[in-house]
C-alpha cells in the first residue's frame, strides 16, 4: 500500500503540473490509471487485510455494505 502512493502520487503530481505532458492522450489514461491505483491501495487492500488477518468483519454491517459498493462502483476486484 506504501509503494502504491510512494510511486503513483508522484506520477500524477509531476503529469499534472505540465501542461505539455497534460494535454497528451496517453498520459490522461496513465493519471486515470495512478489513481485507480491509489483507490484500490486506500479501500480495498486494507479491508482485505484486517479481514484475513481477524478472521472476521470488524467495522459493523454500515462499513461492510460501504466497502462493498465502492469496491463494486469503482469495479476494484
């Protein structure tokens, strides 16, 4: 999860900065694709952890349904 922001935050603030890097196709999927990236990192992956590593659903049947539907809207599987 460190190494998804350490090397996407950075992309995406270096793409965004420079208007010629900006403006180019390519590079709009690339940000696109970074912060998907940062979303799985910051939704999917530490749910998944905590549920492995407790065997069990910690964060009450609110957070459950929350999780699921971001992961679900955001099409992160």
């Amino acid at each position: 999860m460190a190494l998804t922001l350490l090397f996407n935050a950075p992309l995406i603030i270096i793409i965004g900065n420079r208007a010629e890097l900006r403006t180019k196709r390519p590079n709009v999927y690339v940000i696109y694709l970074a912060v998907a990236d940062i979303l799985v990192g910051c939704i999917t992956m530490p749910a998944e952890i905590l549920f492995v590593v407790l065997g069990e659903w910690v964060f009450g049947n609110g957070i459950c349904k929350l999780t699921v539907y971001l992961e679900v809207k955001l099409n992160v599987q």
